[in-house]
C-alpha cells in the first residue's frame, strides 16, 4: 500500500514538472525582465537577483519595484510588495487541508504555492495534489532565478524591455491563468467582481490595494462555494 502510494506521489512529482515547463519558460522572460529594470533602478546584480531567489513573486518584485522607482522608500515598497502577496492567503486557506503534517511542516510546503502551481494542482473538488504542486514550481523556481541573474548581468545589452515586448510578458501570464479557471461556473463570476473591483481601484488607490480588494472578492467566493 506505501509503495503504491510513494508510486503515485513520484507520479504526480513528474507531471508536475512536464506542466510547469511552460510556464517556466515564460517566468525566465519575466524574471529576465525584473533583472534589467532592477538594474536600471540601481539594484546591484547580487541585490536584483536575491529579491527573485527569495521573494519569487512576480506582481510583489514588480510592485516593490515601482515604489522605488519613483522615489518611495522601502517602507512604502515593502507594503506595496506585500499588498500585491495578499491573495496567497486565500489560496493557503483553501490550501492547507491537503497538506500533512504539524503546522510549521504545513508551512514549509506552502513556500512551494505560485500561481500557477496552485491552480494546476486544484482537482476541482476542493482538494489539492501537493506532489503535483511542488513538482510544477520547481522548475519555475529554477528558470525565475536563471531569469533574474541573466537580465541582471546582461541588462545592458538588453535596452529597453518595452521595445522588446517583455512588459506584455506578465499581464498574458496572469491572462492564462484566468482562462484556465473560468471554467468553473462560480470562478467565473468571482472573476468578474474581483476585475471590476480592480479596475475600479486602478485609478483611485496606492499601488497593491486594487490586488488586495480581488484577493478578498475571491476569498467570499471561495467561502461561498465550500458552503
């Protein structure tokens, strides 16, 4: 029966890895990216490619990023970065009863979640695969690392990213996401409050809290189809 089950979860561990090949390749375009205009920001090459090693957010790095190019100070970066994070509580919410063990133990696994893991590892029922979560974020990890030292060290030669196109990069991720959850009749209509509210907010609010109030539309949503 262990072995069945230890056959099962390196199973899954391989499927995740063949699913979260392509997002890795769009995520090293992406973290690339943050490299050059960190650089141009005045980030070092260790500082720029750090922050993707330990924050590997993209919407937090970029946000942060933003603050301190326009002259806000880290305080005021660090809650822009957070803000942006804020969704993640929903989704460890919704997380955490498939994961084994005490509490710090849970925690640690949880380090694994990005979106796109997240939402792949989602069997519809309410439940997670975390095998098949951990197994679609490591190679995320590895190309969003590669990314960041690349567009670091070899940002100059890059220029510009908007010439480039890399600023579409991160939107059309996100995009594809979405598309990938709207399938869900609920998600659906989650998806629809949690935009208008964002875009809403866009116009009005300090960087982070249009994310921040999506997060929460979200969050009801997922209270309300778990009852």
């Amino acid at each position: 029966m262990a072995a069945a089950s230890d056959e099962g979860a390196r199973e899954a561990f391989r499927r995740g890895l063949r699913s979260g090949v392509p997002f890795a390749v769009v995520g090293f375009f992406l973290s690339a990216s943050f490299g050059v205009l960190a650089r141009q920001a005045g980030f070092s090459v260790v500082q720029a490619s750090v922050t993707a090693m330990i924050v590997f957010a993209g919407s937090a790095q970029f946000a942060a990023l933003s603050v301190i190019t326009v002259g806000g100070g880290i305080p005021a970066a660090l809650t822009a970065a957070s803000l942006m994070n804020a969704r993640f509580l929903a989704m460890g919410i919704a997380l955490a009863p498939s994961l084994p063990g005490s509490p710090m133990k849970r925690a640690a696994q949880g380090q694994a979640v990005v979106d796109s893991s997240w939402a792949l590892a989602n069997r519809g029922d309410g439940t997670f695969d975390r095998w098949l979560l951990f197994g679609t974020t490591v190679p995320q990890y590895l190309t969003w690392t590669l990314g960041s030292v690349v567009g670091a060290v070899f940002g100059g030669v890059l220029g510009d990213t908007h010439r480039l196109g890399l600023d579409a990069i991160y939107p059309v991720f996100f995009l594809s996401l979405l598309i990938a959850e709207l399938r869900d009749a609920t998600s659906r209509w989650v998806a629809v409050g949690g935009g208008l509210v964002a875009l809403a907010l866009v116009p009005i609010s300090p960087p982070g809290v249009p994310i921040l109030a999506a997060s929460t539309v979200a969050l009801i949503g997922l209270v309300r189809r778990s009852r």
